[in-house]
C-alpha cells in the first residue's frame, strides 16, 4: 500500500494545485518513483489511498496504464482518515494476503524490501518497521533485540513507554515502510481515523512489534519545499535499473 492521501501542508505552496504524490524529484513524481522501486522488487499488486486533488492521481495512473501493475485506489475524497484509519478502510483488498508492505509517499530510500520482508517473517512479527540511526524530533524506543519499547518527543518533554521501563533501550527513527502480518487486520481500534503510531504502541505492549534497521540505505523525507530539492540535487534514476534510484551526493 502507498499512502498518497496526504493534504501536503508542508509542501505549500508547491502542493495549491497539485498533490504531494505528483511532486517531481528531477523529472519523475514522487508517486512514479515509489512505484517503481516497489516494482523492482517485484512486487505487482498496490493499493494507493486518495483525497488531496485525487482525480489527478487516478488520471495519472490511467495516463500510464498502472505501470503495467494492478493497483487499487482506497478513496477517501469525502474523509482524511489519517495512517491508521487509511489502513483500514483498505483492508479489504488485503484479503488473502499473508503480509502487506506500506510505504508512505514522501519517502526516497534504497532501502532492500526483499531483506525487510525476510527479516519480518524470520521474527514472525505481527509487525516491523524500517529504521535508521538518524537525527529525528519523535524517536521509536527499541530493546537490544530491536523489539518496540516505547516512543519519546524530547522537545515537548514526553515519554511512552509499552513494555518494562526507559533503562536500556535505545533511539532510532522511524523510516515510514513498513511490513505487517494478515492478523493485524484484527486488532483494528473502532475508530474510523486513527492514527498510525498510538495504534501501534499500544498494540506493543502485549503484540511482538520489531524494527529493522534499513542502514547503510539512503533516506529522504520530501515532506517540505527544502528537502524536495535537496533530493532533486542529491538522487538519480535509471529506469533500466530494477533499484531505479541512487544516490549520487
């Protein structure tokens, strides 16, 4: 699943009368390139959520027949449901999947998913999130094992901790792909719109919830106007490459 149903505030004024997904990185869109490297890794089935300017979504994917692919649109024009919620207003088209992969839209990564996904049933987690030893805001709180612990927001002074206590735990931070087992979509709050971390921290305190670690790959957030072009500076795609993007900075 690739989470495209963001307004893009950050964004303004590039996302006034285009969606974040339809960003250009150089002369590919940040929903091409995600899609792409999705592709390359062989997967061939997606489900992309819509609401900001939706209909250019649905007629950029027609434009290009789907990229060869079979791809679902989860529209949610009439309601933002926030990541949690989005998830599950899709989960009907995850019916008969063992595992769904879902990587948000604004995230540029070299990250190897075969290794992601290998490593997630190797630990037969309910769910596993890529990481990356980097500067962040909000970091995951993990045990030696990479195992979910806790979240923290140092700038505003909080702390949640699921299981034991701070001692021994370590920072890292959240990469925005991650991999979740079919019986996930069982524990679903009732809540229409949720979010997707609260969900999954509380879920931490008695689920096996695991982290790995996506270093050495690259990362970018193109969430904001800076980082949209410090990509563009910093990245290069090949289409005849199955990785599709590199680093070249």
């Amino acid at each position: 699943m690739i989470l495209a149903a963001g307004i893009g505030t950050r964004l303004k004024p590039l996302t006034d009368n285009c969606p974040k997904a339809l960003l250009n990185i150089g002369e590919f869109s940040l929903l091409e390139i995600v899609i792409r490297r999705l592709a390359g890794a062989g997967i061939n089935n997606l489900v992309i959520n819509v609401h900001h300017f939706s209909e250019q979504i649905i007629d950029f994917l027609r434009l290009n027949n789907n990229f060869g692919l079979e791809i679902s649109i989860s529209d949610e024009t009439g309601e933002l449901l926030d990541t949690g919620g989005a998830i599950k207003k899709a989960s009907t088209f995850f019916e008969g999947e063992e595992n769904i992969l879902v990587h948000n839209i604004d995230i540029l990564t070299n990250l190897n998913f075969g290794n992601l996904i290998a490593f997630h049933q190797e630990k037969k987690a309910l769910l596993t999130m890529a990481v990356k030893d980097r500067p962040t805001t909000r970091s995951l709180l993990v045990d030696a094992s990479g195992r979910l612990c806790g979240w923290e927001y140092p700038e505003k002074k909080l702390c949640f901790i699921t299981r034991d206590n701070r001692k021994g735990l370590k920072t890292t931070a959240f990469s925005g792909i991650y991999i979740f087992s079919s019986s996930l979509l069982e524990k679903f709050p009732d809540e229409t719109a949720f979010g997707f971390i609260p969900w999954i921290l509380d879920l931490a305190a008695t689920e096996k919830i695991m982290t790995w670690d996506q270093s050495p790959a690259f990362w970018y957030e193109a969430g904001r106007t800076e980082s949209v072009a410090h990509a563009a500076k910093c990245l290069e795609f090949d289409l005849n490459d199955p990785d599709f993007i590199r680093e070249i900075h």
